[in-house]
C-alpha cells in the first residue's frame, strides 16, 4: 500500500500522545515488527547471539522431532516449523549470514537424524530446494563470508555423499556436489534454478 502526501501530513499532525497509542495498537497487531524493533533499539543482544542461540535451538528441535515423527508422515511439516523461525529470526534481526548458515544447519541435522527406513521423497526434494536457495543467497553475500560458510556447505555435502538416494537425486535435479564450496556456486545460479523448475525438477 502507497500512502498519499495528504495521509503522511494528516499522521503528522497527530500530537506526541496520539502517535504513542497508534505506535502502540499497531505493534500489537504485528508480533514480528514489535520483536524487530524491540531489537534494534533496547535489545543488549547482538544478531550473533541470536544466532548462536538458534543453532542451538535447531540442533535439539530436529533431533527432538526426528525421535517423535521421523517414520510418519508428521516428520516433515515440522522440519518446516523449525525453518520458519530461522525466516522469522532473520526478519527480526536482518541476519543475511545467518539465514544461510542455520538453513545449512537444519539440513545437515536433518539428514544427520534421518530415519534408515521410509520413503523420504518429498523431505529431499524440500531440501534440494532449500540448497538451491542457500546458494543464490551465497552469491549475494560478500565473498568475505565465503570462508565462514564453507565449513556448513561441507557438512551437507558429506551428509548428502552417505545417502545414496539423495546423491542420485541431487544429481538428477542438476545440483552438482562441486558446487557445495562457495566460490565454486555459478554466478548464475538463480537462472540455473529457474531452467531446472521450468524442466518440471524439484516437485
């Protein structure tokens, strides 16, 4: 939604009080806002503190869940749960660092806790597009970062190398295992994905 010169001064104008109440009723409605500004302006915490404590939080959530729902159909949607609040962390703190490393993370501690038996399709296909995107958001980062990530692509990568299954899958989807160090991801690695999907891949 746009607003109007006319709406921007008639807000303007409300007195010091009225701003307050409206500041006020409107963080109430956005949970996500309210925690971001929380953080920016009083939180002592820094974005790699909430991060440490998400890699934490990740590593028991996903052992927990692959313990409860890993032979059901259930496993899956949580793992889902468990990426939503990384997406959440990332929009309180705007950690563009962290939204890779602990997407690396989550998909390593998945497929480190993956049940022997099952039919794991659908979680793979989920992960090989969570790899995708973790490598098109690498290539945006600064190559600083590079070094720092290289450690979390390597732990997919080996985990994904002990899988058969998700090696051949992987392979099939166009996702090559060279490209699991980051100064090796294509430059075009955003077009490479939307060829991919355009063939009928990673459904």
């Amino acid at each position: 939604m746009e607003f109007s010169k006319e709406f921007k001064e008639a807000i303007s104008n409300f007195t010091s009080q009225e701003k307050d109440k409206l500041i006020i009723r409107l963080l109430k409605k956005d949970r996500i806002l309210s925690h971001r500004l929380y953080f920016e302006l009083i939180d002592p915490e820094t974005a790699d503190d909430k991060r440490d404590q998400m890699e934490v939080l990740i590593k028991e959530e996903v052992s927990s869940v692959a313990k409860k729902f890993g032979r059901t159909k259930y496993f899956l949607p949580n793992i889902r749960k468990i990426s939503a609040k990384i997406t959440e962390h990332v929009k309180i703190t705007t950690d563009k660092f962290g939204e890779v490393s602990l997407t690396l993370l989550l998909i390593s501690e998945t497929l480190k806790n993956l049940p022997k038996t099952g039919d794991h399709y659908k979680l793979f296909i989920y992960l090989l597009n969570k790899i995708y995107r973790s490598m098109i958001l690498t290539k945006k980062l600064d190559p600083d970062y590079y070094l720092d990530l290289g450690e979390n692509f390597e732990e997919v990568r080996n985990q994904i190398k002990l899988n058969k299954r998700l090696d051949e899958l992987a392979l099939h989807n166009g996702l090559f295992l060279q490209w699991f160090e980051p100064e090796n991801i294509p430059d075009q690695i955003d077009l490479i994905l939307k060829a991919i999907k355009g063939e009928g891949l990673l459904r």
